[in-house]
C-alpha cells in the first residue's frame, strides 16, 4: 500500500511539473523566460500590424497599384 501512494504521488508531481525543473515557475523546456517574452511579444507586434493591415484594406487607404492586368487604357 505504502509504494502505491508513493507511486501515485510520484506520478502525480511528475505530471504537475511537466518537463519543467521542480521548483521554477513558468520555464519552458527551449527558452528561457526573457527569450520567451521576446517570442511573445514579436508576434504581437506582427499581429497588431497585420490588424492594421487589414485595417487599412477595408476602409480602403492605401493607393490603388498600378501593376494589375485590369489597367487597360
């Protein structure tokens, strides 16, 4: 009985902690904390110009190209 709860406990830490170091709080298995919030916040900065993007697409600032094959004169 006693190796029983002593595996169910191990299991149970083993699968808490994932593949993170017991004892350190938001570490990932390839980055560090600070290279992870670089990560995160390069994509946001893709996305918040992507938004804007589409942004201007749909409110139709941008000027018209002239590289379309529907510019026949």
């Amino acid at each position: 009985m006693k190796k029983a709860i002593a595996l169910s406990l191990l299991t149970i830490s083993l699968m808490a902690t994932g593949c993170a170091r017991p004892g350190e709080l938001g570490w990932t298995p390839a980055y560090t904390a600070s290279e992870r919030g670089h990560l995160i916040a390069r994509n946001w900065d893709y996305e918040g110009k992507q938004a804007m993007d589409d942004l201007d697409h749909l409110l139709l600032l941008r000027p018209t190209s002239h590289l379309t094959l529907w510019n026949v004169r």
